[in-house]
C-alpha cells in the first residue's frame, strides 16, 4: 500500500467512525421522541438511523480489510469487496424502506393522536446536522475514491430528508389539527420513497464498479498526458481502467519506435510504469503493452 492509498484509508475509516458515532446518538435521540412524541415519522425517521449504524460499521469492516496488501491468493489486492459492502448498505436501505412504508400505510387506516409540539423542535437540528454530516463524508469520499464511504454519506442525505418530510408532516398535523393526523405517517411513506430512490443511486456506481465499465474519461487523459512525458513514447492506444477500493488498475498500451531492441522497449516500459505511479499515485497494477509504430507496416 503506498503512502496516498493509506492516507485515504485513514481519511475513510475516521469519516466512518464519525457516521457510527453521530447516528448512535441521533438514533436515541429520534427513538425517544418518536414515542414520547406520537410521531411515526420520526418512528420511521429512528428506524433509518439505526439501519445507518449497523451499515456503518459494515462500511467501516470492508474499508479495513480492502486495502490489506495483495497475498498470493489475491494478487489484485482486496479491493473488490468494497462494492460488495455498498450491495449490503443497499440492502439495509430498502430493507428499512420496506418497514417504514409498510408501517406508514398501517397507520394512515387507524385514527390515532396528533404528534406532539416538541417533536418540531429536535427536528430542526437534526436536519441540518445530517445535511452538514452528508456533506463532509461526501468530501471525504470523494477525496478517497472510496464508493463504499459515497454510499455511507448518502445515508445522511437520505435521513436527512426523512428528517425534513417527519418535519413537514408534523406540522401539518399541528397546524390543521383533527382529521390530519395521517400527514405525520404520509411524511414517513414518502420518506420511504425517498430512500428507495437513494438506494439506486448507491447501487448503480457499485454495480459499475464490479462489471468493470468505463466510467474513468479524465483518468484515461491524465494517464496519456503523464505518458507521453517519457522519453521513447510516441504515443498511446488501448486504456483500460479497472477500479477496486480505492486504487485503480491499468492496462495500456504505449507504441514505441519499431526499430529499437527488446530490451530498450523493455526499459522504456519501466520508466513509464515508474512516471505514472508517481505522477498518479492512485494507480495500482499497471501493465504496459508494447506496440511498435507502423512505419514498417507499409
């Protein structure tokens, strides 16, 4: 591992610590409310949290063990199980969905009392800080390159929403008084709904990911850049980037003068497999293919 990918294996486990820590005490916090307040919403709201934490410490296993260095059974290193662990955050977010909407149309059929003032209150807070923890795990994961940490981070966005629909159906409620009762567990199915839309968004990345598609355009131009810099390349042609955890793996091809030995198109490989792990340290195994020019085609 060199030193940049464990950096950002530092960086990710700390934002993962600080998702672990911040939804314990939101999850109690909303619980507590949710029934002392007569608020389904925020019911719903706690039940997302708590799912949070048990996919955070998920996200933060898998972040621990992807970058454990290549052994001779994974020369590639480890690093595709962090889009499995972004598959078993999905699944902890629809599986919380599913509760939410399933409980949210229980209620919406039984009359039941009005929420309580002070639910309005813990609200408030609470979605500004999800939304300010959405956007500094966001800034880490993007920072990492780690999809896992992406999918920790839409956790926040998505109880932060669930946070603003318990919000806005509370009030409702309140405002309207008897006969709107419902508003507060309509605000939670939408919720729901809203989580559903935001595990797609995880998963389709993670899936990429995992089937190898081509997503990495800039990278393929930096990778070019940096290699027509070394001497004895003329140009590049084929390039294609696999990602896994947070490192990205190479095969290119790089065409060099046709007349030269072996061993003179073996050192040029070198150098350029040297030039670009340092000028792109995010890069992991890189192979180089040697193509001769054309000239001599004709």
């Amino acid at each position: 591992m060199n030193d940049i990918t464990e950096a950002n294996q530092k960086t990710a486990i700390k934002a993962t610590y600080f998702s672990i820590i911040g939804n314990f005490f939101l999850a109690i916090i909303k619980w507590l409310a949710g029934y002392f307040g007569n608020s389904y919403a925020l019911i719903a709201d706690a039940i997302e949290s708590t799912a949070d934490i048990l996919s955070s410490l998920l996200v933060l296993l898998g972040l621990k063990y992807t970058n454990r260095p290549a052994d001779e059974n994974h020369p590639y290193g480890h690093g595709r199980l962090e889009p499995l662990i972004t598959f078993m955050v999905v699944a902890f977010l629809v599986t919380s969905a599913t509760v939410i909407a399933y409980e949210s149309i229980q209620n919406i059929n039984q009359p039941h009392a009005l929420p309580r003032k002070f639910t309005l209150l813990i609200l408030i807070p609470l979605i500004i800080w999800k939304e300010v923890s959405f956007q500094l795990v966001m800034k880490r994961a993007r920072q990492t390159n780690s999809s896992a940490l992406r999918a920790d981070a839409w956790h926040h966005r998505s109880d932060a929403v669930t946070s603003l629909a318990a919000l806005i159906g509370i009030s409702i409620a309140l405002i309207f008084g008897k006969g709107y009762e419902s508003a507060d567990d309509w605000a939670a199915l939408f919720a729901a709904g809203f989580i559903l839309f935001n595990s797609y968004k995880i998963f389709r990345p993670a899936l990429g990911e995992i089937m190898d598609e081509h997503m990495y355009d800039d990278l393929v131009d930096d990778i070019r850049k940096v290699a027509l810099t070394v001497k004895g390349i003329e140009a590049t042609e084929k390039c294609f980037i696999r990602k896994a955890g947070m490192i990205y793996h190479v095969d290119l091809h790089a065409i060099v003068e046709a007349t030269i030995t072996v061993k003179q198109g073996h050192d040029i490989a070198h150098q350029l497999k040297d030039t670009l792990r340092r000028e792109i340290p995010q890069l992991g195994h890189i192979l180089i293919h040697v193509e001769p020019t054309h000239s001599l085609d004709s």
